[in-house]
C-alpha cells in the first residue's frame, strides 16, 4: 500500500503563501508554467536551469534564474543566498529512449545529482521539497489499469528506475530527519509550451504535424493508450502539493485511458480538418497501456484534474498554431 | 550442478566475502579474474587469480572487460557501511548505482552471459513477518539499503530488456574469517578481535536486536551455486534463524574466555530491530542450503582471529 502520511511539523500550512520555492528545470515546459503560476499566486521563485532563456525556455520577468546544473558543487551558495523555503526539483534527463541507450548518465542526472540537491536543501532548512516522478515509467506494463500508487513494482527503464529511486531517497529523507517530501508520478502532460522531444509528447508532435501540414505518424496501431494531463492540471498539483505536508508518493493524472488514434482525432476537430496518418512498425518497448488512478490525490491533497482532454487539446492546438513558425524551424530535434 | 562456463571475473574479489568465492571458483576449476580497488587493504589474494587493482567506476574497466571477455560476472564490489551511507548518500550511491551500471554496461558490451549481484536482505527493512520471504515488498531504510534494491531494478533491466541472465543474492549477516573488524557491521568480527585483545566491546541498544547469520563459506558456495544455474529474481541466502547481539557476545566470550564486562551503548538506537530471512528459495531454485551451524561458525571465526593476533 501507499505510504502516504501526514507530517504534524508541517500542519500549520507555512507555506501557503508568499514564500520563496527554488525550482530546478523552471524554464522547462512543466517548470515555465509552474514558475508563472507560482509567482501569479504571489510566490518568490527562484529558477535553477542550465538552459538560456528562449522562446521554447521562457523565463518569467519577476523570477530569478541561476542558469547553472542543479547539481554543481555552487547550487549550496544559491542556497545559502536565497534561502528558499521550498525547492520543487523538476529538471531532469527526460528520454526512456536515451536512459536505455546511456543509463549511466540518466543515472547522474536523475539519481546522483538529485540526491545531492536533496542533502544541500536539508541541511539548508528547507521545510518541503516536491519532486516530479513518472507513473507511466515506474509502472511499466504492470497489468492493473488504472493502475494506483504501487510500491512493489520494478520498472522496466533504467528512466524508471532512476524516477523510483530517488523516491527511496526522499522517503529516507522524510523518515530519518523529518524532512517534508512529496513525489508527485504524474501521467502524460501536455499543453502550451511543450517540446517535441521524449516519448510522452503525441499531442504536441499531433499538434505541430497538423499545424504545418506534415505527414502525420503514428507507431504501432493507434489503439495503445495513454492518460494525458493539462499542463494546468499539473501545475496546480504541484501548488497543492507546495501548501499540504503530504508525504510520499502520489498519483497525478486523467484517469481517463484514450487511445493515440483517438487523440489524433481530437487535434484533428480542434484544427477543424480531418487528417489521415500513415501508420509505422510499434516503437520497441513501448508501453501498451497507461492509465493511473488519482483518487488519492484528490482523498489526500484535495486536487483533481479540471480540464478535460477536449478543452485541454483545444487550448494547446491553438497555441502551436499560433507559433507554428517557430516550431517548423524548431524540427523535431528538441528536448 | 554443472559447469557451463569456464571464465568469472570477480568485483570485490580481494574482499571478505569476495576472497571466499574466488577461493571456490578456483577450486571448481574456474579461471578467475578479479577487479577490485583494493582501497582499505592489499586484500586476500590467491595466487590462481588474476588481479586487477582498479575503481568499478573507472572507465578503463572497459579494456579489462575487452582483454578478459569473462562469459560470468559475480558483482560483489560496493560500499557497505550501512550507517556511513545514512551521512554520505551521494559517496554510497556513486559507488553502488554508478558504479554497478559501469560493471553492468561491461557486461552488456562484452557480451557476459550471466550476472551474479551480491544484494541483502538489508533491501526488506522493517518487516512484521518471520522468517521474511523473497514476496514481500522491499522497504529500505538507509541509502545502503537503497543502492542495493536500486542496483535489483538494473540487473532486471539488464536481464528483461538487453538479455543477460541475471540473479541477485540477497545476503543475510555474512560473518566468517577475512572479516574486517575496523567498519561498523560485522559485529562478530569486532567482539573477536575486541575480545582477545583484552578490549571492552561495546553492545549496540540493548542486546537484544536480532540478525539472520550465515557463514562466509556457506555464501561462497551459493555465489557458485548461482553461477552455475539458469536462475532469474532474488533469492535469500541466509539461514532462517535469529539470533541476538547478546547471545553472539556470550559465545564469543566463552570460546575467547573473556572477562569483559557486558557494556550497552543505549544510543544507539537500530531501525530494524529483527530480521530472518528465509531460506527456502534458495534450496528450491539453487539447491543451495546453509551447513555451517552458527556455533561451529563463530568458533572457525574465533580461531582465525586467535591466529591473527
């Protein structure tokens, strides 16, 4: 079963509002639209990102970026300068493909950096730390759908193992010092602002492809299923996450299973167009089926998903339509 | 069981537990080769074997992977002082995750056909059932016992996805001559040493938490064991039997006929207050079960460390 619990040093909602959260990978996709919201709600943030800000990494005016890896040995004089109250840890290497191909180096990046940057923001007082996992990763084709917050499972990535280990880590942390950590294994999240790199990405690619009038591809036969999250949904989930003293590990998804071949058609009717993919040979070791339960997040955090896939694809085709340029020149090269 | 290779190479094989298994391979007639960092120590060499004194981490690992083309790994290199890695995660996990993929990968590329890991028992943590089976849910409690269930989910990828056959001994408390009695596990090895040296041990809590204890050469010959089945998962290797910290300080008092008085260290608190592992797996799949009786054990242990000082 799911160990989540609630720590009583952090009943007093300390964090509720106008504190300072250091957010790594915050010129990400998740992690813009994370910082944004975040200082809306009247946050100081703080962006730990190695990229430069661009168009595809935008940095909000009002945050504050460090353009630096999370884990160089200078991350604990951030620390130390900013003193942030609360570290939301979203950077990471993202492709299931490459952590196959590299596992070592997913490993430095998912594994060994991240638990440096969790000793630093422990012994730095930070009283709670929120890290983005992957439920679709760490499941892998386990054979219950939706598939709820399990603990026993070995995934089949080493980008799955990396996510599941650090969890171990954050427990540990949680237990031995009282240390207030959440993870939050979050489904397939999409929307404004997605890159078109990693393998959770079908809606953007769609989106891009109809967009520019590309041919459109789909791997195996259509009928695999994915649960895909409004990048909205998932940002407010990490607010809930930021204010409750939850610990663990959390579902954050749909909870609705739809096939690729019923997504393609959802973009299609957003575009108003009717579309006709060419179909490849499946991907290998492609998951066939992904659908999480989220009743906890909503039992425990009070957080359920509020925009629906129909309104969500809406929102984000008409966004790629509006930059649609940039992504043409954007290829499909970016992470 | 038969042999179905002819080449091991060993990591960790100038260790304790290590020395002991490269002692049988050789002596079931294996050709050995070993890479160990021998950091701590010159380590327990045998003169069969043949050495490379070199990091898991290093990427020169690749050209002894190349030259040697071992058809078995036996991965027993790590960082094991549990309470060290509690202060120094990052150090403990470089050297057990970073270091195991960079041992694994090896593998992958040079084309080894089975992977043996020393993993423990340390992965289950606290559990409420005895003796504990391989179908409960691990819950580790430390980032030792972290790296080990961590390095687990590695060899299955390994294993599921690019097809080495893989098996992870989850080994009990290995106590037996060779044992360093300078770290803070091996509460054997340190009440021996202690013991003859006219030395006051110290007992941990209050005596009375209980460990799984099985002899270094019962573990040799399950690491062979594995070797030479087809065997894929985790299996304990481990006796079934608890027994306490203070019971060990009796038996060792007795053979070494100490009169050191019996000194708690209340501080010291363990998370995990009990622990036995089955073994019945392990007789099933391997056909492996453990012949050292604990007394018998404790007196070899005893009479090594006698010899020594």
């Amino acid at each position: 079963m799911n160990k989540l619990k609630m720590h009583p040093a952090f009943a007093r909602g300390e964090l509720r509002r106008g504190k300072k959260v250091l957010v790594t990978g915050g010129l990400g996709f998740i992690g813009s639209n994370l910082v944004d919201s975040l200082i809306a709600h009247g946050h100081k943030v703080v962006v730990v990102d190695r990229n430069k800000p661009s168009f595809f990494k935008p940095l909000n005016p009002k945050a504050k970026h460090y353009r630096m890896d999370f884990s160089a040995p200078d991350i604990e004089k951030v620390f130390k300068k900013e003193k942030p109250d609360a570290v939301i840890h979203l950077a990471a290497q993202i492709s299931v493909t490459r952590s196959i191909k590299d596992p070592l180096s997913d490993a430095l990046n998912n594994i060994i950096g991240p638990i440096r940057l969790l000793e630093v923001a422990r012994k730095n007082k930070v009283k709670r730390f929120l890290f983005s996992s992957s439920g679709g990763a760490i499941y892998g084709d386990y054979p219950k759908f939706p598939t709820p917050e399990l603990c026993s499972v070995k995934p089949l990535s080493p980008y799955g193992i990396g996510k599941q280990a650090f969890e171990y880590y954050l427990f540990q942390a949680a237990k031995l010092y009282g240390f207030s950590t959440l993870a939050i294994r979050m489904s397939n999240v999409y929307g404004p602002r997605q890159g078109l790199g990693g393998e959770s990405g079908a809606i953007g690619i769609f989106c891009k492809q109809i967009s520019l009038g590309e041919p459109i591809l789909i791997f195996g036969n259509g009928r695999q299923t994915r649960d895909f999250l409004f990048v909205g949904d998932a940002v407010e989930a990490f607010h809930k996450g930021l204010d409750s003293n939850l610990e663990g590990f959390v579902n954050v998804s749909s909870g609705r299973e739809v096939t690729i071949k019923k997504t393609l058609d959802l973009v299609a009717k957003a575009a108003g167009l009717k579309v006709n993919p060419e179909y490849f040979s499946a991907r290998p070791g492609e998951i066939l089926r992904s659908v999480l339960d989220n009743r906890q997040a909503l039992k425990k955090l009070g957080w359920k998903p509020k925009t629906s896939l129909e309104e969500g694809i809406k929102i984000t085709y008409a966004w790629f339509n509006e930059h649609k340029d940039l992504y043409r020149k954007l290829g499909s090269s970016h992470h | 069981m038969t042999k179905k290779y002819t080449k091991v190479l060993v990591t960790g094989g100038a260790g304790f537990i290590g020395s002991h298994v490269v002692d049988l391979l050789i002596k079931r007639g294996y050709k050995v080769v070993v890479v160990d960092s021998m950091k701590k120590k010159k380590g327990w060499i045998n003169s069969k074997a043949h050495y490379y004194r070199i990091d898991i981490r290093d990427p020169k690992l690749k050209s002894i992977f190349v030259k040697e083309k071992p058809e078995v790994v036996i991965h027993l290199a790590a960082h094991i002082e549990d309470r060290v890695s509690v202060l120094e995660p990052v150090m403990n996990a470089e050297n057990n995750i970073i270091g195991l993929i960079n041992v694994f990968e090896n593998c992958r590329y040079s084309k080894v056909k089975r992977i043996v890991f020393a993993s423990s028992g340390v992965v289950y943590g606290q559990q409420k059932k005895f003796p504990i089976d391989e179908k409960v849910t691990p819950w580790p409690t430390t980032p030792y016992a972290i790296s080990k269930l961590v390095g687990e989910h590695y060899l299955n990828f390994y294993n599921k996805v690019v097809g080495i056959s893989g098996v992870a001994l989850r080994l009990a408390n290995v106590y037996g001559p060779r044992q360093d009695s300078r770290g803070d596990s091996g509460v054997l090895a340190i009440f021996s040493e202690k013991m003859f040296k006219k030395q006051q041990p110290v007992v941990n809590n209050d005596g009375k938490t209980t460990r799984d204890y099985v002899y270094v050469g019962d573990v040799a010959q399950a690491f062979v064991q594995a070797v030479e089945s087809d065997y894929i998962g985790e299996i304990n290797i481990s006796t079934g039997r608890e027994n306490s910290t203070l019971e060990i300080f009796k038996t060792i008092k007795g053979l070494t006929k100490s009169d050191c008085k019996l000194v708690f260290n209340p501080k010291h608190k363990d998370v995990v207050r009990r622990v036995s592992l089955n073994p019945k797996l392990a007789a099933k799949v391997i056909g492996w079960k453990p012949k050292v009786l604990l007394k018998d054990g404790i007196k070899a242990t005893v009479i090594w460390f006698k010899d020594r000082i």
